[in-house]
C-alpha cells in the first residue's frame, strides 16, 4: 500500500501499458503535426564542401599557472594570431623610438 501511495505522490505510473490511452486515440483522418510558419527571417541551409583543416594543437602553460593546457586551433587561426603579434611588435617598436625621439628632443 504504502509503495501505491508513494507511485501516486510522486507521479509515476504504477503499470505501464502498450496499448494507447483512450485520449491518445485519433479517429477520422489524420492530420500531419502543425509545421511552423516559413520566417521571412531564415536563411539559406548552410553547406559545408571539401575537407576540415587539420587543428594545430600545442600545449602550453598559462602565466601564473602550474597545469598546462592543450589549446587547439585552426591555420587561419594560427596565422591571424601570428599577424596580430607582428602588428603588436612593430606598434611597440614605433612607440619606443617615438619616446626615444621625444627625450631626445626634449633634453637640448
């Protein structure tokens, strides 16, 4: 008894049947499951073609900490990256020697 009360309480089926309840029993033509209305928003199925490039994974230890982690990226990532830090290199050269230049200028 006290395992039907429990059943009960929390929802679950005591037997479960093969045959369809009564309310699931659709008599008369049937009818396809409502589709949702084309968006005027949607877009174009994306189709992928050719090979995935392969991931280029290193494993590194960031600053500050003791674990290394495998970080994996693609080639096109992997070259921005190195374009981005040879912008960052030239920047930072540019600055210096403009500084340079101001202290010159500054001490005559």
């Amino acid at each position: 008894m006290r395992l039907l009360a429990a059943t009960m309480l929390l929802g679950f089926p005591l037997a479960v049947s093969a045959e369809p309840a009564p309310s699931q029993i659709v008599t008369g033509t049937s009818q396809p499951a409502a589709q949702p209305a084309p968006d005027d928003h949607d877009e174009a199925p994306i189709v992928v073609e050719g090979e995935r490039p392969k991931p280029i994974c290193e494993i590194r230890r960031e600053t500050g900490s003791i674990t290394p982690r495998r970080i994996c990226r693609t080639p096109e990532q992997v070259e921005a990256d190195s374009e981005q830090a040879a912008f960052v290199k030239t920047k930072m050269a540019r600055d210096a020697a403009a500084a340079e230049l101001a202290r010159e200028l500054g001490q005559h």
